[in-house]
C-alpha cells in the first residue's frame, strides 16, 4: 500500500504506532483523549469528533 | 456473560442494581457502536483508507456478525510478531487492501505476558493498561507486514502463513 500523505492514528496505543510509522520515515500523528506518556499530538474528544465528522464537520476528522 | 445477572461484575448488587447496571452497560455499548460506524461512514464519504483493529479472543459484540464485514486479518498470536500478548487481534480495512507479510520475530518466552495475570484496571467494566499495551516491535511488523508490504532485511525473507 502506498501511503499518501500522513498517517493519522487513532484511541488507544495511537502513539505506539505513530512512532512506529515515523521511523519508517512515514509522518504520522496521534489523537486521544489521553495524554498518558505526555506524547499525544492531539488531546481531543474521538467521539464528539467522529460524530461532527459524520454529520459534515469536524476540525480534525472531516479530512477537509 | 456481562449481560447476565450472574456476572461476577455483580455479585455484590440486588438484582435491580444490576439490572440498572446492565441497561447502563448496554446503552454504553449502543453509543460506542455507532461511533465506530459513524468512524467508518466518515472514510467511506472520504474515501480515506481506515484500519480498524479489535481483540478477537472472546466472544464480543463484532464477532456475533454486528458489524459491516469481516475482519481482513485475524492475528491469532501476535507474540510471533514481537507483542507482550499472544491475544488474537482482527483487523478491518476499509477503502484498502492488507498486504501479506509475515515478519517472524518471536518474543522471548519469560518476556510473555498472561492477560489473567495482567494489572488490573482502576474500575470495573475498563481494560487495564497493561493488557492493552502493543509492543513497538509488534506495531513495526504489522505496518511493515499489513500495510506496507516491505520486507524487514533484518529478518530476512519469510514466507507468509496467510
């Protein structure tokens, strides 16, 4: 699969994978709720995202 | 088993303590659903490719046929990846295919770590921490092996058990 772009991962262990993905030199950021391990890119609700996401707006879902 | 008046979740509640529990547990469940099909309907509208992964050990919700198509990948012992857990994982891909790989890189028996034995969460109904951990090695592999389709030099050519 080629990846355009950058990865955007999501919930739980987001950041493991992040990591992960930018080491293989892919961009990659994480979204949670958490902020655990002090390295979540960015602190947001998922749900209330997704449900703005769905209905056609979201900042961070929307993929605008 | 949660659904059920004899889980030890509610050994200590009356029944209708636990009925109020269980009706609270359902519509929790209800609420998280549709978030994951709203999450899903959002990369179909987008065409935006989408994993999804999920455990696939014991009977939940998603494994009784619940959701819109079967997992791509069913990593039944991810310790042969490099995870602390063995436990089986289903992945969906949506808006994109799995590539076949299988990076062999097995975690050293006495680094196993038992789901049982685990830390335990801080209320009931949560997953612990420690059992929802995915190793750094395990999350390489799995983008090298699933998403990527890149063969790690390191370990050589493998062949795929898929």
């Amino acid at each position: 699969m080629e990846i355009k772009g950058k990865v955007h991962c999501l919930y739980e262990q987001s950041g493991t994978f992040k990591n992960e993905f930018i080491k293989l030199c892919i961009p990659a950021e994480d979204y949670d709720i958490q902020n655990n391990f002090g390295q979540t890119d960015h602190i947001i609700d998922l749900f209330a995202e997704t449900k703005t996401a769905y209905m056609g707006g979201g900042k961070y879902l929307g993929f605008n | 088993m949660a659904f059920s008046w004899t889980a030890r979740n509610y050994r200590k509640k009356t029944k209708e303590e636990a009925l109020e529990l269980i009706m609270k547990r359902a519509k929790d469940r209800y609420d998280m659903y549709i978030r994951l099909l709203e999450l899903v309907g959002v990369a179909t509208k987008k065409g935006v490719p989408l994993i999804i992964e999920n455990p696939w050990s014991m009977q939940h919700y998603l494994k009784q046929g619940n959701f819109v198509q079967p997992p791509s990948v069913v990593d039944m012992d991810r310790t042969r990846r490099g995870d602390y857990f063995r436990k089986p994982t289903a992945y969906w891909f949506f808006n994109c295919e799995p590539t076949s790989g299988f990076t062999f890189e097995p975690t050293p028996k006495d680094q196993i770590k038992d789901i049982l034995h685990s830390k335990k969460a801080p209320h009931a109904g949560l997953c612990s921490e420690e059992r929802s951990m995915i190793s750094p090695n395990y999350a390489r592999n799995f983008i090298c092996d699933f998403i990527l389709g890149k063969e790690q030099e390191q370990f050589g050519k493998q062949l795929s058990l898929f």
